[in-house]
C-alpha cells in the first residue's frame, strides 16, 4: 500500500516553498497562542539627543514583533518593555 504525499507531486523548489509556508502557519499560530519569545533583537541602540539635553538610555527593538526593551550596556541584559503611546489617527 502506497501513502499518497501531494507534496511528491512538486519539484524541489515548490516542495521548498510549501515546507516553508506551512512552517511560517505554525509559527504564526504559536505566536497568536503563546506570544513573541524576543529572541530576534536589534543592536542595542542609543538614540542621538541634542547637546546638553537630556540622555536618553539604550534599547532594542524585536525584529519579530517590534516591541522596544531597555539595554543595560554594563551587564549586557535585557530590561523592561518601553511602552509605546498610541498611533496617532
């Protein structure tokens, strides 16, 4: 007995692309469920302030689902999540 794969049917690189799609479905769904475990960040990044003006701290920023953290450049970690004010309409 033969189990048919509809995916035998494909070429290699259709075969590629539905894995990746149905990879990216789960991923989405997991997210949805579980929410965005922050392990793609940015560069901590320091934003520039005019002179004399106030310092402002360093950030990442989520490369998944572009939520902002503070960086702590000393110990190298992770802090709190920034919060963003509402898009303006």
């Amino acid at each position: 007995m033969e189990i048919f794969d509809e995916s035998s049917r494909l070429g290699p690189p259709l075969k590629a692309a539905a894995g990746r799609q149905s990879g990216s479905m789960i991923r989405a769904l997991i997210k949805q469920v579980f929410g965005c475990s922050h392990r793609r960040l940015s560069r901590p990044i320091t934003p520039s302030s005019q002179p004399g003006g106030p310092r402002t701290d360093m950030y990442v920023v989520c490369l998944d689902c572009g939520e902002q953290f503070t960086y702590d450049w000393k110990q190298m970690r992770i802090g709190e999540r920034i919060e963003q004010p509402p898009p303006r309409t």
